[in-house]
C-alpha cells in the first residue's frame, strides 16, 4: 500500500485503526461484513488519490491524453498499414504492411533508451542530452511543469512516442514495391536518430532553435507537426524515391491498387485517430482541445471537398480514392494550423491542401518523372508547407491566447498572431526542415545503399516483396 508522503506515518497509523476498530465497526454489521481486505483497498486508493493531487495531476487531462495517445498508435495500425496496404499491387501488400508495422517496435526501442531525451530533455538549441533520460530514468508518475503541468511525465513520453513511430512510416509510402527490408530497417533506424529526434526537439523542445513558447529564438508556430512530421517526412520520401528509382515498368503499364476498399478503411481509421493527433497536441482536455479538434475536422472535410471538385472538373469524373487522398491532404493540411485557427480559417485552409497536392501528385509528379508510390510528398510535403505558410497569416490569439502573451524577445513581449512577420518566421522553419531533412536524407540513403544495399533485384520485384523479402503471399491461389 503506497502512503501519500504529505502525511505523516503516526496519522495513516491512528486513520487505519479508526476505520478499522472504532468508525467500522457500525458500518460493518450494516453492510453485512465489511472485510478488512476491502478497508484497505478503499483506504489505498484515498492514499493514491491524494498524492495525485498533491502532484497536481488532473485525472480528466490523464485519460484524454492516454486515449490520444492510443488514437495516434491507431493511425499507424491498423490506419496506415490498410491505407498503405490497398494502395500497392497484390504481390506487395505484406511487405507495405510490415513497413509500417516494424516500426511500432523498432523506434520504441530507440526512444525509450534516448529518442525521448535527445527530444525533450534539456539541452541546447538542437538536441536534448541523451542521458537525462536515458532508458526513461526520472520518466514517471511526477509532470514535467515544461510540457504538462496536469499529467505525469511517462503519460507524455507515451504520447510522443506514437508521433516518433507513425513519422518514418509515412516515408515509407515512396518506395514501396522495391526497397529491401534489411535496407529499411536500418535506414529507419539512423533517420529518426539523425532527422526527428534532433527536429523534435527545436520544435517542441524547451529552448529549441524554433520554439515559440518555451525559450527558442525563431518562433515557430507547429501546433502537431507541420515541421516535424510531414515536411521532414515528405521530403525525406521525395528523396528517397528518386534515389531508389522508378519501379519497373512504372509509366508504361498500370500500376493499379489492388483493394481500395481496404484504403478506404484505413482512410476512416486515420481520420478519427488524427483528432488524437491534432487535438491531444493541446496536452488537456480543455477548451483548446475541442477547438483544434472542430479545426481538425472541418479541414479534412474542405480537403475531401476540394480534391473531388478539382479531379471531377480536371478529368471528368470524382473518384473514391481521390475523396480519401483529398482527405488525407486535409488533415495534413490543418496539422501545424489545428490549435491556432478559428473553424473557418480551418476550411480554408483545408479548400487550399485538396487543391493544391492534387495538382502536385497529377501534374508536379508527372512533369518530373519521380517515383513516389504512395505520394507521401504530394500529400504531405505539399499539404504542410501550405499549412504552415497560411498558418503565419491566419493564426489567432482569440482560438489560442498564448500567442498574445507568451513569446519575449529582448525582455518585450512579442505577439505572434497572423501577419507578415510570422509567415516570415513560418518560411524560415518550412525551408530549414526541407533542406535539414533531404540532405541528411541524402547522406544516409547513400551511406545504407553501400552498407547493406536498398534496391531489390529486377527477379525479385518481378515476383513481388511479399515471396523474396519475407517468404509470405497475403492471398492463397
């Protein structure tokens, strides 16, 4: 039984007898026979209860960022894997599939030994110090004040951790049907040690280079991940699928879905596991919360909207899958914008993402020849770089009033509501990750091929990754 170190031993002793000998004991003929198991129980739990206060934990914050933090590992799976998976030829389902799923182990192993630290813990402008919290030493039941005052620390931990997985599976999209599993795994592995833990941390990190509200020197508005996860992931992928190549007989036979329902399940899925996303970003469960998630929401609709209204205009007719990647488009859209824009903003801003990465995987991708299956840079490198460039001119201190009152630049306080000077400063984030990400993108894609080699065979795409790379079909003959 844990005792609420606030009291001293002497009155738990005098409580426990009183209940047990003197109080109890009416009680006890009454309800039938009170055990003394269930005294003791009732007495833990009003021990626990008080040393949560006296934490100061907010129980309501706890739940709402535990069922965020299960929404967002939803997103990943099932959500991706079926979006991803339907997407590819019926050869290749498993190996897209276990992209996606390796990853749910491989970089939560990393961050709980140091992705955690070098993200969060104090350090300097670009990285938090490994050791702090090296294996989640200190990462418990107290909050950190920093991030969020009204939950414990280890809830927290838990719900970046499902950010840190879902960020490399999304890059896996561009080079499905081709790359080696042994490659991708160690690619993957380097990427978020050398790409998202360092970007996690000059983002979100207090005193990170682009922090807003905890000590940075740009302020960077990213309420979700613009920065963090879609750009940095989406260019990473552009690059990624030009190095790696086109697939074989890619623009000259078709290269069709081979189950749409089963996106279209996942498009559900990570539609309701992005409002975890978006709005368990606001770290409570208060009214920001639920203004991010109607943001949240209304964005993928306009996306959704858009994209079907431009492909039925553009080609004739409105597709299925164009409705679930104008979705998409949406959400990645609104993400850097969700906890700083009014409901309307959200829409527009939403109308924007659908058009635009539709013109970006129809016509940007064909004017330029590059091979990315999924178009993870289409939707989400083109939808967040419109998400953050807007969200420097229509960000609110009526949705979010930190931003009147938080940022201080030579001991004056600086607003950071929309304007020129934060799309500015949105433009210098937006640059900086793109150029961060591809160059190291760059260095570690060669540094892999020449390790252990990317590419599979043309024999063994021809029979598809499923059979060579892990000795599996999804579908009996």
């Amino acid at each position: 039984m844990k005792l609420s170190p606030r009291l001293p031993a002497s009155l738990w002793v005098m409580l426990l007898a009183f209940l047990l000998l003197g109080a109890g004991a009416p009680a006890l003929h009454a309800s039938g026979g009170t055990s003394c198991e269930q005294r003791l129980t009732r007495l833990e739990q009003l021990a626990e209860s008080a040393q949560t206060a006296s934490l100061g934990i907010n129980s309501g914050d706890n739940a709402w960022m535990l069922v965020c933090s299960a929404l967002v590992l939803m997103m990943t799976a099932p959500g991706l894997i079926l979006f991803y998976g339907g997407l590819v030829r019926g050869k290749n389902v498993l190996a897209t599939m276990m992209h996606s799923l390796v990853l749910m182990g491989l970089v939560s192993m990393l961050w709980m030994i140091f992705g955690y630290s070098v993200a969060f813990a104090p350090g300097n402008a670009f990285w938090g110090n490994p050791l702090t919290y090296f294996m989640l030493n200190h990462v418990g039941a107290a909050p950190n004040p920093d991030y969020a005052a009204t939950v414990p620390q280890q809830t927290f931990m838990l719900f970046q951790m499902m950010f840190a997985i879902i960020t490399p599976a999304l890059i896996s999209g561009a080079v499905a049907e081709r790359i080696k599993f042994k490659g991708y795994v160690l690619f993957v592995l380097l990427w978020v040690t050398v790409v998202y833990f360092p970007l996690c941390h000059m983002v979100w990190g207090k005193g990170g280079y682009f922090n807003w509200a905890l000590g940075g020197q740009i302020p960077v508005l990213d309420f979700a991940g613009g920065t963090v996860v879609h750009i940095s992931s989406g260019v990473s992928a552009l690059v990624c699928a030009i190095l790696l190549g086109r697939r074989l007989g890619y623009g000259h036979e078709p290269m069709m879905p081979h189950n749409v329902v089963l996106s279209l399940i996942g498009t559900g899925l990570l539609w309701v596991g992005w409002f975890g996303f978006n709005a368990g970003s606001a770290l409570t469960a208060g009214s920001l919360a639920t203004s991010t998630f109607a943001a949240t929401h209304f964005s993928a609709a306009a996306g959704a909207l858009s994209w079907t209204l431009v492909e039925w205009f553009h080609k004739g007719k409105p597709s299925v899958l164009g409705a679930a990647s104008g979705m998409v488009a949406g959400l990645a859209t609104i993400t850097p914008a969700s906890g700083f824009v009014t409901v309307p903003a959200a829409f527009l801003i939403g109308l924007a993402g659908g058009s635009a990465c539709y013109f970006a995987v129809t016509k940007l991708k064909a004017r330029f020849a590059y091979d990315d299956s999924l178009d993870v840079f289409g939707v989400h490198g083109i939808g967040s770089v419109i998400g953050m460039l807007l969200l420097g001119l229509l960000a609110s201190a009526t949705v979010n009033p930190a931003l009147a009152t938080t940022f201080s630049a030579h001991g004056t306080v600086v607003p950071l509501s929309g304007g020129w000077t934060q799309f500015g400063h949105q433009a210098v984030a937006v640059v900086f990750t793109a150029a961060f990400a591809g160059v190291a993108t760059l260095i570690l894609f060669k540094t892999v091929d020449t390790l252990v080699g990317l590419r599979v065979d043309g024999e063994e795409e021809s029979l598809g990754l499923d059979l060579t790379q892990h000795g599996e079909r999804a579908y009996s003959e």
